[in-house]
C-alpha cells in the first residue's frame, strides 16, 4: 500500500476536480431533458430544494469520511466499523457498473463533436443519424475506445498532476462557454417563451414524480453514493474547510446544470414553438434535437462544435473521477499499483463497454426486465444501488458510527454551522426520502406505475 498518500494541492483544486466529476452528462444531457419532461420550472424548483437539504447532507457526509480516513470506500467503512464494509462494495460495485455505459455515451459526445468539426450539420441533423450510429458495431466502439484512453491516460498520471491539473483547465473553459452558448441561445428570436417556460414554475404541473424523478437526478448529478466523493475527500488536506467547499461543489453543479437548461430548452422553443413531442424527446434530446436547432441556426455548426467540445470536457472530467474511484479502491484494498490498477480497470471498461454499446446494435436481443443493456445497467445503479447506498450510509454514520465522525472532520477549519439541521437530514429525513425513491423504482419497473 502507498504509505504517503497523495492530494490536491489545496482548496480550489479540491473544488474544482470535485466540480469536475459533478459537472457531467448528468448536468448538459440528463438535466435538461428532465426540467422539459417534468414541466420546466416546477422541477427547478424543487430540484433547488433538494440540492441544499438532501444534496447537503449526503456530501458533506461522504467527503467528511473519505478526509477522516484517508481511504477510498470500502477501506474507509471498514476503518469507521467493520460491520459497514458491504457499504464500501456495494459503492464499488455502483462505480465499475456505471465507469463502462457512462464511457460509451462519452463515445457518442466525441462523434458529434467531429461531425460537426467535419461540417456535416446536415446529416447530425436527421433523426436516422443517431439510430443508425449507435447501433452500429464498429464505429461506437472505437469512438468509445478513444473517450476511455483519455480518460485513462489522465487518471495513470495521477491526482495532483494528472486530475486536478485536468479540473482547473477544463472547468473554467467549460463555464466560459456555457455562458457564452446560453446567452446566445436566449436572445434568438422567439426564444423567451422557452426561458418562461423553463423557470416559471407551473404549479398544477408538481406531483410525487416530479420529486422523486428530481431525487434521483441529484444522486447522478452530484455523483453521490458510489464512494466518488469519499476517494475525493481522501485526498482533501486537513487545512481545507469542508463545509464551504461542499457548498462551492454544489453551487457549481446546480448553477451549470440549470445554464444547461437555458441553452437547452429555449434552443427547443425556436425551433418546434415548444410542441409537448419535442420537449419530451427525453435522452436523445441532446443527441437528436439539439443538432436540428443547430442546423437551424445562423452559425450553428460553430456552436454545435463548440456544444459538443463542451459537453467533452464536462463528460471527461467525470469519467475520469469515476475511474479515479475504481483505481482507488483496488489500490487501497489490495495494494496494487496505481498504473498496473490503471491498465487493467481499463482492459474490463473496454470490454465491458463493447457489450453495452453492442446492447443496441448486434446484441440488441438481450434484454433483462423488459430493458436494453444500457437502460438496465443504469437503472441498477443509480435507481437501486445508489439509493441503497444513500440509505445504509445515512443510518450506518446517524445510529451506529455517529455524526460526530462528521462533526469533528468539519470542525477543523471552524464552527458547522448547520450541525443541528444536519443531524435531522442525515438520521431521518434523507433515509425516508431514499426509501421513496426506491420503492418508486421497483414500482416503475415492475409496471404498478406509469411516469
Ligand atoms: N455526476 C456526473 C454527471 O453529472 O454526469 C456523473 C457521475 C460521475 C456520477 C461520477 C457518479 C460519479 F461517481
């Protein structure tokens, strides 16, 4: 085992590269697909809501045990009390499930990218482009296979130099032009209607799924309950105040993904005048709608380019903290290399991203619970596992290990200044909260309700 564990090199680092695994497909692609499904503003609304309750305590509590112990999640639980250790596997198993399929929609990002670098708006723009891309064989593949070498090439050289030198390059670029992009997207004719759309809340609209759909978007999101931000906070130095930082983190996450939205949503408006079909084109609304708002757009293939770099960088700086939690925890466990670690995570998320991205091409006869490879494997881990996980660390530190685990590690830099309010979420509300959202998933999926 390394006996001198590596850091970030202080706070803004620590900031930036847990921002950096925050900020992802889950903010530019899954996001604003969600606020258009679920009736724009009513879900910002409650999405906001939970960031600051439910988002609060889940990170700060991970991010507290990662610095206390110094260990990625399964060392770190065992360390805290040898009977939560299944929580540390179940996070590890959540993290090898989600690094492949997270990896092979990276794959898609870097096709579009060079579709559009190549000037071929035109094709991105037909509804047949993206079905007949991605159930191909060969070519989702390789584009695959050229995301996860960056990603592994980042997370070989290591935290300091390799992944936090990646964050404060690739975070500010990536906020310069989300701003940019969403402020053209906003002032194109016609598109105010799509930006009232977007945050007024429409009351009439809230409902049960609402909240939980927006639940579930925080866990991604925020990458929380897959030992993500416990490896982070592992490499947090004492001196760092936790609690701000967790606020830094989450203001990051929540403000892009909401810019997200204004380039998004109001783009849609212009170009269908907000008709429910295309609002409700759910996940391939990044892949199929935006590329027809592009085309129709003055300039679009210079902003279509520079949409797809930037949802690149938001996608890389992600997989990377995913891979970064799988490597992390092989080395702490068995006390293996970090590039021999390195090498070999990669050899299984290649192959086992083959298969998924086969899931929809020549093994798209598999399917499991009525689902493709892809939709199943992110359904085990963020509606069943993540959630379980959520659930088993909030009672594992609120009853058996003890707040004060958290208190003390937040302490160091001053006063916790929501101690009590936290206390609250992290034994009660948060559980009951997460046992909804599974019960919710088991329900969708057997078919008792409809969404
Ligand atoms: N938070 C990332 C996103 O929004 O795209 C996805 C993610 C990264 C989830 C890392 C979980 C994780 F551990």
């Amino acid at each position: 085992m390394e006996n001198k564990r590596s850091s970030f090199s202080n706070t803004l680092g620590f900031v930036l590269a847990a921002a950096g695994s925050a900020v992802g497909l889950g903010n530019l692609w899954r996001f604003p697909y969600l606020a258009a499904k679920y009736g724009g503003g009513i879900f910002i609304l409650v999405y906001l809501i939970l960031a600051v309750t439910l988002g609060f305590t889940l990170m700060i509590t991970e991010i507290a045990i990662g610095r206390r112990t110094g260990l990625s999640a399964i060392n770190a639980f065992q360390k805290l009390d040898k009977r939560f250790g299944i929580i540390g596997y179940l996070a590890c198993a959540a993290s090898f499930i989600i690094t492949p399929y997270y990896c092979v929609i990276g794959g898609w990002v870097v096709k579009y990218l060079i579709t559009f670098l190549t000037g071929n708006v035109v094709a991105a723009a037909e509804e047949e482009y993206y079905n007949g891309f991605i159930t191909g064989s060969a070519e989702p593949i390789l584009w695959f296979g050229v995301f996860v070498l960056f990603t592994a090439v980042v997370v070989m050289i290591g935290v300091e130099k390799g992944i936090e030198r990646a964050s404060c390059v690739l975070m500010p670029v990536l906020i310069v032009l989300t701003v940019a992009i969403a402020l053209y997207c906003v002032t194109r004719p016609g598109a105010m209607e799509g930006v009232k759309y977007y945050l007024l809340p429409d009351f009439s609209r809230f409902s049960a799924t609402t909240v939980l759909a927006a639940m579930g978007q925080l866990f991604y999101s925020m990458s929380l309950a897959m030992g993500t931000m416990i490896t982070y906070g592992s490499y947090m130095k004492k001196e760092d105040n936790l609690e701000k930082s967790v606020r830094q983190i989450e203001l990051f996450d929540t403000a892009l993904a909401i810019l997200a939205g204004f380039m998004i949503v109001p783009s849609v408006f212009v170009f269908s005048g907000g008709n429910e079909e295309a609002l409700g084109k759910g996940p391939s609304l990044m892949f199929v709608t935006m590329p027809k708002v592009f085309e129709n757009m003055k300039f679009g293939s210079i902003i279509g380019t520079v949409f797809f770099l930037l949802v690149l960088f938001a996608a890389l700086t992600s997989s990377i903290s995913l891979m970064e939690t799988n490597v992390s925890i092989v080395c702490d466990k068995w006390g293996w290399s970090r590039k021999r670690t390195t090498a070999l995570t990669t050899v299984y998320v290649l192959i086992m991203g083959a298969v998924i991205s086969l899931g929809y091409g020549s093994l798209n006869f598999i399917r499991i619970l009525g689902m493709g490879l892809l939709d199943f494997f992110d359904f085990i881990s963020n509606s069943i596992l993540m959630p379980v996980i959520g659930i088993l660390t909030c009672i594992s530190i609120g009853f058996f290990i003890k707040p004060q685990v958290v208190y003390d590690e937040v302490e160091i830099n001053g006063e916790f200044k929501v101690k009590r309010f936290y206390t609250v979420m992290l034994k009660w509300i948060a559980p009951v909260c997460l046992i909804l959202i599974v019960l919710f998933a088991v329900a969708e999926a057997a078919g008792w309700i409809q969404v």
